[in-house]
C-alpha cells in the first residue's frame, strides 16, 4: 500500500487528530471508532482526498465499507488512481 501514510495524514489533517494520527494503522477500525468521523467529516475526507490525488469520486461509490479501516480507505484511493 503504497499510498497509506498520505491516505492517513490526509484524514490526520481533516480530523484534526494531532498526535493520535501516529496510532493510525492499516488495520485501524475508522467509522465507530474515530468520534471526529462523523457523516460531515467523511464528505470532508472525500473531498480532502479528491484534491489531493486529482481524482473525481462520485456518491455511488462510497459506501460504509470504504471508510472501515485505514487500509480500506487505502485501497478505495489506490483502485481510484488506477483507473
């Protein structure tokens, strides 16, 4: 996973999570467990990730699967870039 240190200093940065962005791991459980990851922070995330990369991500493809877990959110940016 190649890009999940910019993925994680992205949602670092939209969250304001200070020095709790180094607990952040691949396998780290996002919605329910990031208080600050509430529906308004996750529109701010996608948006925060799709200038950054230069990507487009359309509301169909969000779903709560993409935003369980560092590395789930990874992999969404990663298949994204792909294209």
């Amino acid at each position: 996973m190649q890009h999940l240190e910019e993925v994680k200093n992205i949602l670092a940065n939209v969250l304001n999570l200070g020095e709790r962005k180094h607990s952040l791991r691949e396998d780290t459980i996002l919605l329910g467990n990031l208080p600050e990851l509430d529906s308004m922070a996750v529109v701010n995330v996608i948006t925060a990730l799709e200038e950054y990369y230069d990507i487009s991500i359309d509301d169909d493809e969000i779903s709560a699967n993409t935003f369980e877990t560092l590395g789930s959110l990874t992999r969404f940016v990663e298949q994204k870039l792909s294209y």
